[in-house]
C-alpha cells in the first residue's frame, strides 16, 4: 500500500502570545502572533520520522511537503482538536483544494487521548505512555524546557526562529519526534472503537466543531457590574475584617476568616471551617444582623466561582459568541464527557427564569445588584442563533437505573407510574401519613434517596443536611441512613456484590452486569456491550480483614468500593442511553444537537409543534432491547420544553 493511503501520525510544535490554556485552542491558533515551529510526522508502521521545518532557514520559507498535499489517508494526533485547528488555520491555503477538502473534514481525524480515555488511561500523552508501560516515553520537562526558550522575547517580540540556539532547536525536534512515537504507540497498543464508540466520537467531533452561542452582550454587561461589585465589597470587607499578614483579605482566607468569626461568637454556635454550607448554615441560625453577619455575607459575595466561567466564555468566544471545543471525549471512565473552558457541564442549576432574564438584568448591572446572584446567570447566557431550544432532561434518571440495577421492582414500578417515591421514604422517617408529608419533608426524603444510593455515610449525610435543615442532628442524620439501608436493602446488596465481583480472579455476573479479567485489566460490561476498564487493579484485605480496592486512574491511583463501583455503573448506562438519544436526534430527526450535560439535551430547531416533541420524547424514553433484565424493562422518562434560553 503507497504511503500516502496509510494512517499520519502528526505533531505540530507551535508558540504564540496567546496563552492557549487562557483562550481555547481555537482562539489560540487563529491568533496572528500564532506560529508553527515544526511538525514531525511518520507514517504508521514505518521507521523512518519525518520533520517539516518551515521557518528555520533564514529569509526562507520551506513549502509543506508533497508527502503531505498528496496524504488521502486517517491522520492521527493525541489530541486532534489541535492539530485539526493549526491546519485549518495555517495550511490549508497552501494546500491543492482536494486536500482542503480531505483535512478539512474531521471525520479523518483519529485521537489517542480519546482512545485513552476510552479505555481509562490518564488522558495525558505522557501519563498514558507510562500507564501502558511503552519503550518510548515522553520526557514533559525537557518539553518544558524548550518551549520555555523558544518563547524568549527580545523587546517584546520573539526572537526568529532561525535565531534559536542549534542545542535548544534540536532539544525542541527531539521532543516533537518523541511525541510522534509515543502517539503510534498509544494507537498501535489500544485497541479500536466499536461502531457505537466510532458514532460517539463522531458525534462529539460535530457538536464541538458546531459549538454553541452565548449572548455576549449580556454577559460583557453582568462581568462589568460584577467587577464593581466586588471592589466595593472589597472596601467593605478590609474596613470589616482587615487584611492578613500576606496582605489577603481576611473574608478570603479560609483559617483567618473562621478564626475572626470564632473570637466573636460564643462556643455553641463556632465553626469548624469557612466552607459555603457552614457559612449558610451559621447565617440561619445567627437571626439578629451583626458585623458577623455582614463578614459571613461579604465572604459569600467575595467567594464565588462564577467569574471563572464568565472570564472564560469571554476569552474563548468568537467574534460572533460562539464558543466551540468546551468538552472533552471520554472526559471521565464512565464515558461521560467533561467540561473545558467554561465548564459548560457543570452549570449553577438555580437559574434567572428567561421571561425574567431582563428585568434581573438590569437589577444586577445597578449600583445594589447583588453579586451573589451573578451564577444564576451562567444557564440563560446561553442561547439560540437564530431558533429555539428543545431542552429534555431525563427524569430521575440514576435513581431509575439503580432500582433497575438491584431488583427494586416495586419501587421502580412506582416511579413509572409516575408515584412519589421521596414522599413515600419521607413518610417512613417521619412517621407521617404520605398525605401529610410537607415541602422540607419531601425535599429531605428527595436528598436522601437520591444521595445514598452509592454508601454516603452518616457523617457525611448529615453535612449535606446541614445545608437544608438548620436544626438537623447526627442522631436524626444516622436514623435517615440506616432506614434507607433497611428500605432499600437490594442497593446495599448491589454494593457488596459489585466489590466482590471486582475482587473475584473468575469471571461473575451480577444482574445485566459482567465482571471478568483482561490481561492487566478488570473489565466490566455494562447491558449495552460497551466495556469499562479499571487498568492495573490491585485487590487485598487491609488489617481489618475488609476488600482494598484500588486501580491506576487519570489522576493516579484511585481507590474504590461497592457504593462507587455501582455508581460507575450507573453514570455508565446513563451515559449509553443518552449518547444513544442524541444519535437518534441527529439522525432521525435530523435536528442539530449544540450540547448534552449528562441526562440532558439541548438541540436548536424550528420545529417545536406538538407531533415533533412527542418523537423527541419517544426517542428520549426508548426502552431499548439491553436495558431489559429479568423481564423488566428499565422504564426511563423525560421532561422537554421549548426555550429561548438554556435553563432549568
């Protein structure tokens, strides 16, 4: 086969005075300072590497490689979004217009980081060689070193590349070629997507390069008055609480703030740390306003995470709002996606209602806006370009799949008929009639069935109470837990069958779900077929006699039980049935979906006529032919609504 048909593996070193993690890659390789260094590339499966130099000899342009204008073939980089965007930017004009078409399209591009998340490697090229046990590894501080050097400047410009010094240009080839052999490796070692994979992939690769709009006008406007409120809250805070001997205010330091409220508050009612539930929680029970009071606002003003977003949409939007490559394949070992840049999956739930989206607005842009309010903002910032939204969000969606998981058939038969069961725990822990139970005693019944499905302990639970119930014990929160186990005592089962599957050397099915082994491996398959991979378990008693469970993940070794293996599980099917969904979507209905978080969907459209949303829930509530176990189908549910404004 000629080479120009086989697989490129490619690796561009470029550098820029944008700073990439700052501005998203897109802005990062349109920005005119943007340069390429070198790319290497090789072949897959032949020895000999490749470098294109471009700009090292001096007053002369090297022209791409014919190699290259005539390659036809997959190209295959460790992170595709990159590469994909260096050459749409800054090759694609010298380049034949047949080969525009074929490096244009993203559907010949292939990705290590993804396949290495798929099979859940750490997603970093270096941390996935050295998981993988490969000869080649790449060496991250000499890559360090380099760029460090090829990013002097010289009277605030770069130095020409033809300047750089022969050691650090050479040190800078070895570590692009170490890249390049590292990538082929990775492919070579990993085994390919299966079809459904390939379509998800895909799938992810359209909706990131499509990308969604934000209203920028709008959220220039709530960032300006958001810096202004917080100097003056600044003023107050130092005027209040004072600075700290590093010259940090006090409200911002966690130990010198709780240290300042504990020498004014009598022992009953200090605190043990600065966190946000204890903060709230303290400000319910502290009723009388007082300069405590006003130091634990001005903390929750001067605390908040939503600038983070803002300054992030602001910095990777493009000239038209758009905000493009915000998620990340395979981003977490259930195949669930994860958020980049503005964090588009990990949104504030409580949100300004669109219909009141202006009116709050300009509340907020006014000298008494309150700055707390900035989050809720984040949601309805964003919109559609030119349509509407349909936004459905499957209904209690783990809840369904764990009672499904575990055999709670009764349980899950009355969530399909559409019955309470948060009303119906609520009354057990009460000793209420389900007829009297009150507004907090559902909300408590709801975050208890929701949140101890995966073995919350007491302690723990109780601290989530805190933030609900101002008068909530240790006693009361250790009665919830224990009468969930009694109740819902299949789930408890499920967690102690899952550990010891993962445990056992034999393969063990338990439910829909298979356990088995595979080389350095546990594998689970979960009732789709799609596998997941727990790379180099280790499995022991501790001294107590108790299972140690532990595997080397994206951020190391991480440690595991029951409660996180079900939970594994459970994100895991969600996950299926979603990414399903918006295939289907995309496919069938032929609607554009701009982002899914989770159990949701946002498609923009201009078809929301009754007949379309009821195909659009048929697709979302599809009980397909795996998701049935021991004669019971899981019987998902979803809500959908029409909007101007992503919302809640």
């Amino acid at each position: 086969m000629a080479s120009k048909h086989k697989p490129l593996i490619i690796d561009f070193e470029t550098r820029s005075h944008a700073d990439i993690k700052l501005v998203g890659t897109y802005n990062y390789s349109i920005h005119p300072s943007t340069q390429i260094l070198s790319l290497v590339y090789k072949f897959l499966g032949e020895k000999k590497v490749n470098i294109w130099e471009p700009l090292r000899i001096k007053n002369k342009f090297i022209p791409i490689p014919d190699i290259i204008k005539k390659h036809r073939g997959l190209i295959i980089s460790h992170n595709w979004v990159f590469e994909y965007c260096i050459i749409k930017d800054h090759l694609l004009d010298q380049l034949p217009i047949i080969a525009r078409k074929h490096y244009s399209n993203y559907l010949n591009y292939k990705c290590t980081l993804a396949r290495s998340g798929r099979w859940g490697l750490p997603l970093s090229l270096e941390k996935a060689g050295r998981a993988i046990n490969l000869k080649e590894q790449k060496e991250s501080e000499l890559g360090n070193k380099v760029l460090r050097n090829v990013h002097k400047l010289k009277e605030g410009r770069f130095i020409s590349i033809s300047d750089i010094e022969k050691e650090i240009w050479n040190d800078l080839i070895k570590y692009n070629k170490q890249d390049v052999i590292v990538t082929e490796q990775i492919y070579k070692k990993l085994p390919e997507f299966c079809n459904f994979e390939k379509k998800n992939f895909e799938q992810y690769q359209k909706s990131n390069l499509r990308g969604f709009r934000i209203d920028k006008t709008s959220l220039k406007k709530i960032y300006k008055a958001f810096i202004e409120h917080t100097k003056r809250a600044e003023k107050k805070a130092i005027k209040l609480c004072g600075l700290t001997k590093g010259k940090k205010l006090v409200v911002r330091s966690p130990k010198a703030f709780k240290d300042w409220i504990n020498k004014r508050l009598p022992f009953l009612f200090q605190i043990l740390d600065a966190q946000a539930a204890t903060i709230e929680n303290l400000l319910l029970k502290l009723k009388i306003k007082s300069e405590v009071t006003k130091a634990c606002e001005l903390r929750q003003i001067l605390s908040p995470s939503a600038p983070k977003k803002f300054i992030a949409a602001i910095n990777q939007m493009d000239s038209a709002g758009i905000l493009r490559f915000q998620t990340q394949y395979f981003g977490s070992h259930t195949g669930r996606e994860a958020g980049r840049g503005m964090q588009p999956l990990n949104l504030y739930k409580d949100c300004v209602p669109e219909n009141e989206f202006n009116k709050e607005l300009k509340k907020f842009i006014s000298a008494r806006g309150d700055i707390r309010k900035a989050a809720k903002f984040i949601r309805p910032l964003i919109i559609p370009t030119k349509k509407r939204f349909i936004v459905s969000d499957f209904a209690q969606a783990e809840l369904r799949i764990l009672l499904w998981l575990a055999g709670h058939h009764k349980e899950l038969k009355t969530l399909a008929l559409g019955g309470d069961l948060y009303k119906e725990f609520a009354s057990k822990i009460y000793g209420v009639d389900i007829l009297n139970v009150n507004k907090i005693q559902r909300f408590v019944g709801k975050t208890s069935v929701l949140g101890l499905g995966y073995g919350m302990g007491k302690v723990k639970f109780y601290r989530m109470l805190l933030v609900i119930l101002n008068d909530a014990t240790q006693v009361f929160a250790g009665n919830v837990v224990e009468s969930y186990r009694s109740i819902f005592f299949r789930v408890t089962k499920l967690w102690r069958s899952y550990e010891a599957a993962f445990f056992s050397k034999n393969p063990v099915k338990v439910g829909p779900i298979q356990f088995y082994n595979k080389g350095k491996s546990k594998r689970i398959i979960l009732p789709s077929g799609r596998e997941m991979n727990y790379l180099k378990p280790i499995c022991k008693y501790d001294k107590d006699g108790r299972k140690n469970i532990s595997y080397l993940g994206a951020r190391g070794r991480e440690h595991i039980w029951g409660g996180v293996l079900v939970e594994n599980v459970v994100q895991a099917i969600c996950r299926d049935l979603l990414v399903m969904a918006v295939d289907s979507i995309e496919n069938d209905l032929k609607m554009p979906v701009v982002l899914h978080i989770y159990d949701e969907v946002i498609v923009e459209t201009d078809k929301f006529d009754k007949e379309t949303i009821k195909k659009f829930n048929t697709i979302m509530e599809k009980t397909h032919d795996w998701a049935v176990w021991d004669n019971i189908p899981l019987p998902m549910a979803c809500e959908t609504v029409i909007r101007k404004r992503f919302g809640k």
